[in-house]
C-alpha cells in the first residue's frame, strides 16, 4: 500500500528505494518514539501538482524539532523543493505526504539527540477516515496533559494515545473515539479536530490540550470568510446532546461527518450541515477551484 519496489525516499540527503532504507535498531527514535512528523497532502489542480500549505506544514515541523530538541538542518524552502522532487520522482499527483525528523544514531540515553535523520516519503491514500459519517464515542482515554508533554508538537510518540483510544473504540463497535482533555472538556479526535454546529454557528476546542490542526485553522478561515460564526471554547460532552450536527478535520482526513456520538444521532441530515457546505469549499480550494482573496 504504501511503498513497492520501485517507491523512492528522500533519506538524509539521497534519493533511495524505499525497500533500501534503514535505521539502527539502537535508535532512541525506535525505542522512545522520540521523532516529529507532519502529514501533508498535494493535489492536482488546474496549476499542476500542488502542495497544499507546505510553508505552514513546514513550519510546523521546524517548531516541533525545536521543541523536542531534534536538530533539522533544512529551510523550509528546501524542505519544500525536497517534496515536489519525491513526488516527481515517484509520479504522483494526489498524495499524502510524510517527512520524518528522528534520532537514529544508535543512543539509549534520555537526553535530546545531537543529530538527527530526515525521511520524506509519498504515496497514493484516500480519505483517512473514509467518506461516510462516523459513529463516534467519547473515549475512557484523556489526551496528553500539556504539563506533562508538548502537545501543540506533533511528536511521533503522542500517537500512542491515539493508536489506544482509536483502537479501544474501534473494538467496541465505533468507527472513531472523542478524547476528553484533563478536565474533561472536549478535546479532540486521536488524529482530527473536532467541530460541532448548534445554531447556525460552529464551536471547536481551544488551543491548550490539543493540536490545532492545519486543516482546522483552514475551516475556521473558509466558515469565517462565509459569514459563519466561530467559537473557540471548552465545552463538555453533555453539550453534545443539543447540537445539531458534527464533524471532524485533519490532512489525512480532510473533512467528515460525524452521524452519532455515544449513539445520539445528530437531528440535521450531514449533506445539510454547515459541515458538508465547508467540506465542499475546502476540497475547492486544495484543488485549486476556489481561490480566496
């Protein structure tokens, strides 16, 4: 699925087949989980392959490295040139995008790495979460607390927590699990932000105990550039139980429904949600229909 023998990897300044490439099984990355990712994704559009929001992608990964002190020794320009070289080479268009920063000098010691590796691979995936409404619960497992981790990082180890909540609720009849934060408010999905609509308007957890998504900050601009109010707040789950309509966001997502949470179905069919109208202008505007000013 995600790589065959002919796939190449840009892998520490070579292009190599993805079936070639390596890493220490000493490596604190391996045993630690220490390493940040993005996921980003390009398309074709009328302009030719595009990567959507590479600079904010890439920016991103810079912030995480510096935050986890992982050294990354490439601009963001070159990062992003690095990219549209993969995707040349490998003769994709629609992609899913992953660079990698990890540790993988052979290290078992718990003290920040002095040098460290970078991967960008590609390939062809659809809609991480499909494209039909999602039976979701409020899952047993919190998210990280912010005092304990840097949760507005996206470093590969957090995704334990994800891998268990996604997994937990999966093995309980849902498609999807909704993580609480310390406080039991409402955080996020274990891989996509989560909105809900009531009113006419859209409501979405704040910054704090979750990462603020890519394609969030994107929702947010197209609901608000369309005259749609905005609230970033806490809520708690039971305020659920009156809205209208949900659904979730992120890069391999992208936008989708969200039909029930803990069985509660939400009364507004999804095609009618503001959710569906912004999940039409953002697939717009990554392939390059919609252009804002």
């Amino acid at each position: 699925m995600y790589f065959n023998s002919d796939t190449l990897v840009y892998l520490d300044g070579k292009f190599v087949k993805a079936s070639d490439a390596s890493c220490s099984v000493y490596a604190q990355t391996l045993h630690y989980g220490y390493s940040v990712f993005e996921g980003i994704r390009s398309y074709k559009t009328p302009n030719g392959t595009q990567i959507f929001k590479a600079k904010e992608h890439y920016e991103r990964l810079h912030f995480s490295c510096q935050t986890v002190g992982l050294p990354l020794n490439y601009s963001v320009e070159e990062l992003t040139e690095l990219t549209y070289q993969v995707l040349e080479r490998n003769n994709l268009q629609d992609a899913y995008i992953r660079p990698l920063v990890y540790a993988g000098t052979p290290n078992m010691s718990l003290t920040a790495a002095q040098e460290s590796n970078l991967l960008i691979a590609a390939w062809e995936w659809g809609k991480y979460l499909g494209d039909r409404t999602l039976r979701v619960m409020v899952s047993p497992y919190e998210r990280p607390n912010p005092k304990s981790v840097p949760v507005e990082a996206k470093v590969s180890g957090h995704y334990v927590n994800s891998t268990i909540a996604c997994s937990d609720a999966k093995a309980k009849g849902y498609d999807e699990a909704l993580l609480l934060d310390m406080n039991g408010f409402v955080a996020e999905g274990p891989g996509a932000n989560f909105f809900y609509e009531k009113d006419g308007e859209l409501f979405t957890a704040p910054p704090g105990s979750i990462l603020c998504g890519i394609t969030r900050n994107t929702i947010i601009d197209l609901a608000r550039e369309a005259g749609i109010t905005v609230h970033e707040k806490f809520f708690k789950p039971d305020v659920l139980q009156e809205a209208d309509a949900a659904f979730m966001t992120g890069t391999a997502a992208e936008v989708v429904g969200v039909q029930s949470i803990n069985e509660r179905l939400f009364p507004k069919p999804y095609e009618e949600s503001i959710g569906a109208f912004l999940g039409k202008r953002y697939s717009e505007l990554v392939t390059g229909k919609l252009v804002l000013a």
